[in-house]
C-alpha cells in the first residue's frame, strides 16, 4: 500500500497484492537518487480524489521537478483494466495516461504533486458505461482528461436499453461530458428495439448483435450515410439523435403495416417517463417525406392504401401523429380498393387519389379518438382522381378538413419506438378565399365551399356583395347566386339555387 505522506490527504492510495519494483536515478545525474519508475502487479487498485482504477498491471514513469521532487509523466495500465470516475466507467484491455508537466503545475497534498492526468488512450475491448445510462464500445479510445473529451474509433457501437447504434465500422464517435453531446462522423444505424437490452452490469459485456432471428424484435430503424449528432442533455436528459446524409426512418408496426420517413437532414426527439425513453417527435429537413402504406391482409396481392406528405420540413409526433410541413408540400391520399356502398364517391371524394399541394404549411390535429383536423394554407389545389378515371379539382388560399383513421388499433402492446403515421379518411373540406371548383360537369367560383362527403352535399357561399357563379358543361353562361348547395353524388348532381342574380353576357 502506498499512500501520500502529507497528514492531510487521505484520498489518494495505491494498492498492489504480488509485489512492487521501484528504480530510482542514479545520483550521478544530480537527481539525488529520485525515484524514476514503479512497476506494481497483482490487483491493483489505484484511487485518487473519488476515481478509482483497477488493473493486473500499472507502471508510471516519473520525471524530477525544480526542486527535485518525482512527478508522473506517463502510466500504463494493463490487464482487465476498469475505471471509474463521476460520470461514467471505462474497460479496457490497456489504458496509458500522460500527465500535465508537473515542473509548471502548483503543488498540492496529493500524491502525485500537482502533476494531473491529461490525455489517455485506451485499446482492446474498450466500453464506457454513460452517464445517460447508455454503453459504448470501441477498439480504441483517445481522451483528453483536461477537456471532458473524447474520441472512439474501430468498429463504434452505442447501446441503450432500447436503442442500439451500430454499422459504425469505418465511423469515429467523439463525447463531450461537459455538454452531454457526441459527434459520430460516417454512416451507421439505430435500431429501436421491443424487447430491452442489459447495459447496466458493472462489469464488461458482449457487444449487442441482432441477427435475423434474433429473439429481439425490431420496431423501428433509421439510417444515415455521413453524421449523427448526440445531444443527452435535451429535454432533460431525454436526449435527442441529430442525422445527416440520406437518412430514413422505417417502422413496422405489423406485416402488413409499414411507415417510412426520409431526409437529407433528420431529428429524432425524445421523452422521458419514468425510466422509459420514448420517441416523442421526428423532424425531416430538405427533400423531406413521410409515408405510410397498409395492404389488405385478405388480399396481400393488391397495391397498398397509400397516405404520403412530401415537403421542406416536416414535423412528426409519434404520440399523437400529428404532422407539421412547412413551406411548398403534398399530401397522397391514395386508395385503390373497390368503393362500399356505404363509402360516398364523387368528383372530389371516395376511393382513388387524392393529392393536395400549397406553398405555405399543413398542420394535422388530432381531435380526438381516430378524428383528425389538416389545415392547408398558400395556393391550396386538391385534385382527385376516382377509380373510374373521372377527376375532379379544387383551389383556394385556405383549406380545412375533417379526416378519421378508419383502421385505429389501439394495441399498445409494444413498448418500442414506432412511426405510425395513420390512415387519413377525408369527412369535410371547407375551403375559403378565392375558390374554384371544376369537375366533368360543373365549374365553380365562389368565396366558401363546404362539402360534407358523410352526405355528398356541398355548399357554396360568397361574401358580401359577391356572387357564386356555376357553368354546368353544355350551358353559355354562369349562373350566379347568392349561394348554391350542390348534391355532388354523380348519380345525382343536382344544384339548389337561393338569392338567384342576373348574369353579365
């Protein structure tokens, strides 16, 4: 055992259990016999001011102060090495530390003189168990001490309970503790698994690896191809995942049930709820997409029900599926299967295509239960294609709708990440401003259109002094009102004129 002489530090000790080689300068050199190398072996445990380090082998190597005293100037340690320290413990197979140049260094009671750890570079199996709960492995580690930093390099892998990232063979990761932030340069990917994973054990661990059949199923995966960006300390220590290059998010939730989100840049947010992590939200910047597609499990054969928004930017909750897009965007709503009687169909409603486009932003809110409100706003146009062929379109600067997710499954059975973008039925449009509505057999201009597609009837409305003005195909001239109500079922298509006007040849 060896200890500071100085009566008042007791925190740093050095213990050793199969013996200690000491060799000292000679005195010739003028270093008066100091002490030049220690060589202790056998469980050795190495404590100073809270961190503590455990190895089969240590050697320092010291080096003489003005005043003559022996300061470290580098340490190897080797054998099963462990270290621990405040915010986090560290494995390795060797771990060699320089030191700050104790001859420029105050002097202090420890044992070492003033002379401080600086730098570190650890090989073999390295593992950091994170502050956040999280591990990382790496063939080699190199740390700056005084920085609170450090880089991971050689097959890069980071491990939470239910987040694994790896394929980080050719990548780098560096790790501020100071900030909680962490830099991974190349591709890789993050699998968000069903089952947990056991980072915890305070001792080293296999690497994860999930394999085809691996009993732990995967809810969701994302992939990049130049960066990732770790932020532990967002939303209070819930973390956030910052990706770059080519990314994509896929979720599974059943085998007939697939949601894909893609950008060049990605942000996965999370939440914390008691000790569960949780995707909270998912934001795509620059040629963003997100899509979500459903096969019928009777007839898998058939094109899937297709529900896409393409934009900018787009924000995603995971938890309410709420979506953001702003700027110029679409939004898909495509569905290709045979119509039910009691399923209304018209030139704007019904089972086909529906694509909306605008230049300004779409919000979705959930209302409640599977009822959902999209607000659409800048040049709105919505085209609609039926399964007979016939197309329908409407433009205006504003539209609201009222959609329902007709296949809601409130099986929350999994406690994995998931991007479920769900099923979008239209029930309502309204739309204001500046509206044009063309079908086969009418054209319309009015300032408000409502149209309820649970009846098939539209109303059409103008404002102030203005009038509505309908060409019904094969007819000269407008007919203009005060406002239309419009029975758009094509078996029907009948209009209701109230405040009937005069026309203008």
């Amino acid at each position: 055992l060896m200890t500071s002489k100085t009566p008042n530090n007791s925190q740093t000790t050095l213990q050793w259990s199969e013996g200690v080689d000491l060799t000292f300068n000679d005195n010739s050199e003028g270093n008066e016999g100091s002490l030049s190398a220690i060589v202790c072996k056998g469980d050795i445990v190495l404590s100073d001011k809270g961190s503590n380090v455990y190895c089969q082998k240590l050697e320092i190597d010291f080096d003489n102060t003005i005043d003559g005293s022996s300061i470290p100037t580098l340490a190897v340690a080797s054998g099963d090495v462990k270290a621990i320290s405040e915010s986090q413990t560290l494995w390795a197979n060797t771990v060699e530390v320089t030191f700050i140049d104790g001859k420029i260094v105050t002097k202090d009671d420890s044992m070492f003189g003033g002379s401080h750890a600086d730098t570190m570079h650890a090989d073999g199996d390295v593992q950091i168990l994170l502050e956040d709960g999280g591990r990382a492995f790496c063939d080699s580690l190199d740390g700056h001490i005084t920085q609170d930093s450090a880089s991971l390099t050689g097959n890069v892998v980071i491990a939470y309970e239910r987040m694994l990232m790896n394929r980080g063979d050719s990548a780098s990761l560096t790790l501020d503790r100071a900030s909680g932030k962490g830099h991974w340069e190349g591709a890789g990917q993050a699998l968000f698994l069903d089952e947990p994973l056991d980072v915890s054990p305070d001792r080293r661990i296999d690497r994860p690896q999930l394999s085809e059949d691996s009993p732990t199923s995967v809810s969701m995966r994302s992939n990049w191809e130049e960066s990732m960006q770790l932020d532990q300390a967002f939303n209070k220590g819930a973390g956030a995942i910052d990706l770059k290059g080519n990314v994509s998010v896929l979720s599974q939730r059943t085998a007939q049930e697939r949601s894909q989100m893609t950008g060049d840049d990605l942000r996965l947010e999370f939440s914390q709820i008691e000790k569960n992590r949780e995707l909270k939200k998912v934001i795509a910047k620059n040629d963003a997409q997100i899509e979500h597609r459903t096969w019928d499990i009777l007839f898998p054969d058939l094109p899937p029900v297709v529900y896409y928004i393409g934009g900018n930017h787009i924000e995603f909750d995971a938890t309410s599926q709420e979506a953001l897009a702003v700027g110029n965007g679409e939004l898909v709503l495509r569905d290709p299967r045979k119509a039910k009687n009691e399923v209304h169909q018209s030139a704007l409603a019904g089972r086909g295509t529906t694509r909306f486009t605008w230049d300004n932003k779409l919000k979705t809110t959930k209302l409640q239960g599977s009822l959902y409100r999209l607000e659409m706003s800048g040049n709105v146009e919505m085209v609609h294609k039926g399964l007979d062929g016939s197309i329908g379109m409407l433009t205006s600067e504003t539209i609201h709708a009222i959609a329902i997710d007709p296949d809601l499954n409130n099986d929350s059975s999994s406690d994995g990440a998931e991007l479920t973008m769900r099923g979008l039925d239209l029930q309502q449009i309204i739309a204001n401003g500046r509206v044009y509505v063309a079908t086969e057999t009418r054209r319309v201009d009015c300032d408000n259109f409502e149209y309820n597609l649970n009846t098939g009837f539209a109303k059409l409305t103008a404002k102030n002094d203005s009038s509505v003005a309908i060409v019904t195909e094969g007819t000269s001239y407008p007919v203009r009102a005060s406002s239309i109500v419009w029975n758009m079922d094509p078996a029907v298509d009948t209009i209701t004129i109230r405040g009937l006007r005069g026309t203008n040849n």
